[in-house]
C-alpha cells in the first residue's frame, strides 16, 4: 500500500461507510475528500497497487456508461479490479428479484458496491441490505453524490477555493440529479447561487427550500443578464422532450446556449463547467477557449473517485 | 503461487481436465474439489496472485449475470483475469458462426472457456473442440455442475456432512437444470432424497431412474407433511408460464411457499437451500432465520470456484 | 518491465503514436511490428507485467465480439487492462454525443483508445481529438490495419517471408474492409496479387488503383483456374444480402467455397486464411489439412496486437 501524508488527521473515518447522498456529509468531510482527490492526482497517472486484489461491483440498473467508465477507471488505477452489469435485461433483476435480494447475492462478489438506479432511495435501500459499503452512482432526480463531489473538486482546483465564488446552474434545473446534488453541496459552502432557467425547467421546490436556508440563492430566467458576475458557469442539457409545447422549446433554447462571443463578457477568470453530454448548449467555438473546464472536469472525476474508494476501503 | 497444504494428495489429476457434468466425477474427485474450495476460504477474504496472468473467457449463449459474475469474482479472487461476452447479439455467432468455430477463435484468447448454453450437450461439445479447458456453467435442461457442487460444499459447510441427510427438492424439478445436476450429484453419497413437486412438475424420468438405483428416492407432492424429517430443504422456483391451466397453477402455488411459520415445525438444525433468484416461494421472513443459507449459499459458490479454477490451472 | 532484445534498434519511434491505416507506415516500420510481434510470443504465453497499471478502452461503435476480445486479450497478457462499450446503446451517444466529445471524454480514463466505427474516416478524426494514442479497431469500408498486420505476419511465420509470394484474394473484395486494408499493405511488399471475386463483387477501384501502381495484380472470376499458382488462399465470405438477385448468389456461390478435394490440387505449401468467422465457405473438411491457418491467424491477431501496444506505450 502506498503511504499519501496529508497535511491533518481525516475529520471522520469513512473506512467502511456507504456514500449515499451528500447530505449525510459535513463540509470538514466533504473537504477531506477533495484533499484525498488531490493527493490521488499523481497516482492517476502513474498508477497505483492500492486496492490490489479488491473488487469493485457496479450495479447499473440505468444505463451511464460515462459514469461506470469512470468508477471503472477510478478503480483500475488503484490496482482494483471492476466487474458487474450495466443494463438489467438479461439479469435476475428480470425474473423478478427485487433489489434488496440482488444487493445480498452481489456482495458476495465483490468488497463495494456502486449503485445505479432510477429510483429515489434505492441506493440508501441497497446501503441498509449491504454488508459492504454502497455508493451511490446516481438515484432517482435527486442524488448524484460523486458527480456533486467531482464538481466542487473541479472549482476549487481552478479557482483555488470555493468560498466567495458566485456559481450560475443554468438550463434544466427541475429534471437534472446533477444540479440537485451540487445545490445541496454547494450549500456547505459559502457560496452565492445564481439559477438560471426556463420558467417550466425551475429548480426543484423543496431544494430550493433547503438551500436557500443556508446561502444566498437567486431564481431567474436571463443568462445573458448574469453572465459578467458568475465565476462558475454550470451548464446543463435542455432537453426538447421537457416541452409540453414545442414553440415553447424553440424559444427558450437559444437563450440557454453558450458561445465563444457571449463569453468574452464573461469574467475573464471565470470558468465553464457541464455535466456532460452536452448537446448544443455549449457552442464548440467555446471549447479553445481558457474558460471551457468541462472535458478537464471528466478527469477530475476519476481522481476524485480514487479519493472515495481509497477512503471507503480505509486504504489511505 | 501460493501453497496450499491439504491433507491429502490429489485423489486425480485435475490439471487441464473438462468439468462438463457433475457425472464424469468420481465421489472422491468431489471430495476433493469440496477441499479444494474449503482451503479457499481465506483467500477469498484476501485475494490471491495464484493465477495472475491467466485468462479466463466467459462464452454465454444464454443470459446469466449472476453464475457469470459468480466465475468471474473467483477468477479475480485468484489474480487471474475474465473476458468474454453475455450474450450472442453483436457476436459472431449472430453472423452463423458455429460453435466448434466460435471454441476454435476463443481459445486463443484465454487459458479458460466457462460456456453457459441453452442446449444439451454444448458444454460438451465446445470441450471436445477446445485445446484449453472448459467449465460448463450450464447447458441444456440437465447439466449445471458448479451449482450442484456449491450446493454439495454448502450442505457440507452447514451440517459437516453430506452421507446421512434428508434432502427435500422443492418445487420445479422438471424443468430446472439446479435440481437435475444436483440429484446426480447427491447420488454419490449416502443420502436419502425426497422430490417434492407439483405432478406436471415432477421429475425427469431419466433422472429419477438414474438416481433411484443409487439411493432411497421419495416423490410426493406434499411439502407439509415432509418439512419435518428434512435437513436440507432446497427451494426452487414455482413458474406461472408453465402451467397450460393458471387455476391449476393458483391451486399449487401456495403449497410450495415458505414462510417462518412453517419453519417452525422444521428440525431445529435444518437449512433452507435456494439456487437464486427466488420470486415469492420463499418468504422474505425467513431471511432472518438461522435456516436461511440462501444467501451464503452464493458466496460459497465463489469459493467453490475458485478451487475448480485452481484445480484445473493445475495451481493447487 | 520486461526487456525485449531485438535484432535493431526501431527503424521508428512508435511510442504515444496513433495507429489509423497501414498506408500511413512504412515497409520497414511494418517489418518492425511483425518483429515485436514474434518477439512477443512467448510473452503471450506466460504473460508479462509490462503495461501494469496501463489502461485501454475500447470504443466501438460496431459491435465486434471477436477483435475486441482479441484486444482485451493482449493488454491482458501485457498486465494492462481493459474498459469500454461494446456498442452504442446505453451510452452518450445516443444522448446525441459527437465523436470528438466522447473521446475526450474517455481520453481521461484510459492510456490508450482503440475505435471501432462504421464510418470512414472516424478513426482519423478519433485520433485528431485525442490526447492518447489511438488504434483503429476498423472503420468503414476501407480502413482495419491490425487485421491486415496480423495477416502479414501470419503468412511471414507459416511462410518464412512475404516477398515473392503469390496471394489470392478470394469472396467479397468490394465492402469488406479486411481485403482493402490488406491489399494496401501487400503493395509494400514484392507480391504478385490475385482477386478473385464475382463480377459485382470486385475490387473497388480506389484500391486496385493504388495498388496495381505498386504491385503486379490480376483480376479474375475463377478460383479454379488459380488454385494452383496461390501460395495463400485468402477467403472471404460471400453475403447473400450483397446480391439484388439471389438466382445470381447461387450461381456464384459455389465456384467460392473450398474443399478439401479442391485444395488437393493446390500447392502443397499454401496456406489457407480467412478473417472469420466463416460460414460455408471454408468446408469443414479442410480444417484438418495442413493447409488451414484460420484458426491460428487468431492467434497471431493477438501477439501482433500485443507487440502494437508494446510500440504504443513506448514499453519495448
């Protein structure tokens, strides 16, 4: 195994510990996995024997081949092995086995387990059946702790720090796991939030409710009228199937799409982030651009899945 | 490698051999294959390097997450490493390709074939094209021998012995390979077995014949009045679908259903057995029972693998 | 890392290089990869630590069990290991994911990429975006250089040399990519090139124009009258799907099938090869004649894969 000295004791012990949402987290915990995010960056490219002889099952019962890809990576590097399925046809889960009988076969395969599911709750409800600690790749509208995580890792790698920053989550902000998860986060933070989106793609009410308890939080519909005080800019999908009404889509759409030329009234040290595919809300004329972090944002994600891993298996 | 210290030597050779059906084994090759996977048990807590770079190919015709996952956790455990494919859509078998091909093409590219195929006697087949070994993960209505053997190993692990028992089958034993393989396998010791079914569910003729020269076989229809006198009491899935009479199949259902209550009337030291998944025939307030092996059950399989891996690696 | 003494020094540096056609290498550059590719047989045999902690991915946007398991293979045998899709469903792609974004999004979870598509030219574009190596798995008509390297080196082994040889080129010479790209590659040897096809099913034009500029070649619809003259046999399978009148495919269809009777009157030293998987073309009864080197030609995809990503990563 090999030794990463940080600079202080971890604040909790997550060696064993489901990850489920990051609302179980306190912010000195969520801290003390960005720093282990950071310590894993040379590992990444170097590699690791870390998690040599460890198995790591991925539970997909929605398909996301970026996000398993991911956790797969994650674990490789480590010196773990990754196996599991990625679609439920063709599993028990078709001949009727509910998910609490799954999770107690599949454990006996492998030392963690991430989960993936359309469910709201089903990755807490694999964590109480498990002997081994679960993660959550994705549940329902609301959880995406991972992605959460690797998206504050990203600001506070470029930015330096995430207090003080104004962050903008733009375009579908009802439907999105990902803007939920990292609204909750952001929230252990002290951070202004700018919501930015179609009137019917608001942001979910009983988030808004929690965050705006704790930060500043501002609802509106004009990008272009924000755009100058943003240090973050987080984009997301705006799906055309959301639309009861199509005029409706056509209307909305160009408003909530990004280029090169919008951006030169942007901060000049601002940032663009996307939680990935995008698919034609961030113009590629953006991509040469020092703002665009969202391709740097998928590597970030495995360094900061190499933190979790090493953290649930109490290897570092 | 790792040395493995067992009290005795080899009662055969097992290096390079087919595991094809549990009927080409000898009782003593069982006996030993049963060792084999005991001796397992710590390294499947603590991994193994004893078959590192070695290449185990997956070939499953047929769709079965949980036995392929099963392999592939035992090869992993081991040090080794799986590849291969879950089913036959985007294969070359979907372009006409042969079997006695497609062995020809896979050999090359592992030390190992595990094939899962719906028809009688493909395991064997593939075994009689194939340069390196193959394991039959389940082929046809008859042959599942790896899932005979857990089983074997779990009684044993359980109540210390096999020779000695009453074993009830419960349930399907006309179409379900578990059972057949199974019964073969019992066969070989000293057990007395009891076939509890449905009458269109009853038994394979070729199968009662076959195992009734051996042993006292007991067929009734009766789950209740036998619970009693069963050490082991192996469930299996009841199927609607084959039933031409669905009142016939409401009739039946309920009395190949288990539930705590009834365990109550069961020996005290007796185990409830399950291939997995189970649909409702085994109620989910027997999961907290000390009969409950299910679950156990399939983490014995892994070891139970790993010591047929081993075996026929010649590592061990 | 293991070192691997080789007769000279590279002719060309192959570390962090993309691998898209064979017409980008030279005739001395191949000759080196046939080189380390015999250079890595008996590393195929008892595997090799070299790309330990190395990951590839595989994209393939095609379904092809056989090459990507080929591949799995050999970063296998090299201790590297293996991640990706083996077909779009399920992934980003059909979240409406360009080609450009999804690998440099999967840049980040890998060393290496090796693309399978169904459009020419995607394999080039593959490469443009990427940061990592990439290796072309095939795409489009045109375009799978491994096939054609393993192919090369398969006659170099069974052979002893390529120049001087006469190749047929036998079945569908215009959609299969096999033919295309290996008929390139030949042109940079001394070879005297037979195709052999029906009418509709000739060479297309691009190739044979490239090619006759380089090497003496001869079209012809007869098998027969050239059996004899062939020291590789090269089949292909003959679609029925290619043909708009199916009383034509029959007619054709036989005078493209091998027999061992037929092959009696070939030279006794040719080889027989295809790309597989084969349907009739190929009779069963050639598969125990010396002649047949089908089978392994499969094995030989493996060790000049093996020796193309010990090139690529720089590792020999």
């Amino acid at each position: 195994m090999i030794q990463l000295v940080v600079g202080m004791p971890p604040t909790s012990n997550f060696a064993g510990r489901d990850i489920v949402s990051v609302r179980d987290l306190s912010r000195s915990e969520i801290d003390h996995i960005l720093d282990m995010a950071e310590a894993m960056e040379p590992l990444a490219k170097i590699g690791s024997d870390m998690l040599h002889g460890k198995i790591m099952a991925t539970l997909f019962y929605e398909p996301s081949t970026r996000t398993k890809l991911s956790f797969e990576s994650a674990m490789t590097r480590l010196g773990g092995t990754a196996l599991g399925f990625a679609e439920t046809k063709g599993t028990s889960v078709e001949k009727g086995e509910n998910l609490a009988d799954t999770v107690r076969v599949v454990e006996n395969y492998a030392d963690v387990l991430v989960v993936r599911h359309p469910l709201e709750g089903a990755a807490r409800m694999a964590a109480e059946f498990s002997r081994v600690p679960v993660i959550n790749a994705g549940s329902g509208a609301e959880e995406h702790p991972t992605q959460a995580l690797l998206d504050l890792y990203t600001i506070k790698k470029e930015l330096g720090a995430i207090d003080g920053i104004s962050i903008g989550l733009i375009g579908d902000l009802r439907y999105g796991r990902t803007v939920h998860s990292l609204a909750y986060a952001l929230a252990k933070y002290k951070v202004r939030l700018v919501l930015i989106s179609p009137e019917i793609l608001r942001m979910r009410k009983e988030v808004l409710e929690e965050v705006s308890k704790k930060i500043d939080v501002e609802e509106t519909t004009s990008l272009q009228q924000h755009l100058k005080e943003l240090d973050v800019i987080y984009m997301t999908r705006v799906q055309k199937e959301r639309f009861g009404d199509l005029a409706e889509y056509e209307k909305v759409k160009g408003s909530y799409r990004l280029t090169s030329d919008e951006l030169a009234r942007a901060k000049k040290s601002s940032i663009v982030m996307h939680p990935l595919p995008r698919v034609d809300e961030i113009d590629s004329s953006v991509d040469s651009t020092s703002h665009a972090k969202y391709f740097p944002q998928v590597g970030n994600g495995v360094v900061l899945r190499m933190g979790l891993l090493g953290l649930v298996f109490g290897a570092i």
